[in-house]
C-alpha cells in the first residue's frame, strides 16, 4: 500500500498538522478473542487496524467482510497502563482506558516498552 503512513491514512481520518509517531504490531483483546493488526499512534489519536478483514453481516442479512478498526483521540484517554500476567510475566499487555471508561487491551506489542513510552507521550500532550 505504499508504507504505514499511506495505510494509516487510508483507514482513519487525518487531520491537518496531525503527525504519525509509532507504529507497531499488535493484538486488541475483542470478546470474539485477539485481533491481529497494526497500532497507529499520531498526535491526535490512537488507532488500531485489523490485519484481516472479519465477516459482519449487513441490514439486509448478507455477509460482507470489513477492517475492524478503532479510534481513540488523545484528549479522550484518561489513562494508559502497563499490565502483565501474574503466573506468565514475560506476557505483557497495555491497557488503554477512555474517560467513558471503556477499556481497550493491546497484547503481543512489538517493541512493547517503545511502544508504552509513546502512548504515554502522546496521551500526556493534551
């Protein structure tokens, strides 16, 4: 597609003087289990981008196959937070909590400390 920033800005609304700042691989915990993709962080927002397409099923019954994509603007995050599992420590998760109180789980970070440092950066300049 022409690398990350063509991808990011295919998939989410960008807005003028909004700057791309890290990219990773990860998983989001769904109650359908992990969804692979990618982890955009910007100065405006947090966005996650399947890497595959998933079934969804559209008004009139029929099956289309769509991006399971999420949007979170920086100035919507009340707080992000390292994790890890309590009998498998070296699995390690980021818990991104909105001020709704709608809490997103990123597992299986590439480059998890960077990636934590960044969300941490980016959510602390609003």
């Amino acid at each position: 597609m022409g690398g990350v920033d063509k991808v990011f800005m295919k998939y989410f609304s960008v807005i003028k003087g909004e700057r791309l700042l890290k990219v990773c691989h990860c998983y989001l915990s769904t109650t359908s289990g992990p969804l692979a993709g990618l982890l955009f962080i910007s100065t405006e927002k947090v966005a996650f981008c399947s890497e595959r397409s998933i079934k969804v099923f559209n008004k009139k019954g029929q099956m289309c196959r769509m991006r399971y994509k999420v949007s979170i603007l920086v100035k919507k995050i009340k707080s992000v937070r390292q994790s890890e599992d309590v009998e498998k420590p070296r699995q390690k998760y980021i818990n991104i909590t909105t001020v709704d109180n709608f809490d997103f789980w990123l597992m299986g970070v590439s480059k998890y400390h960077k990636t934590y440092k960044y969300l941490e950066q980016a959510t602390s300049q609003t």
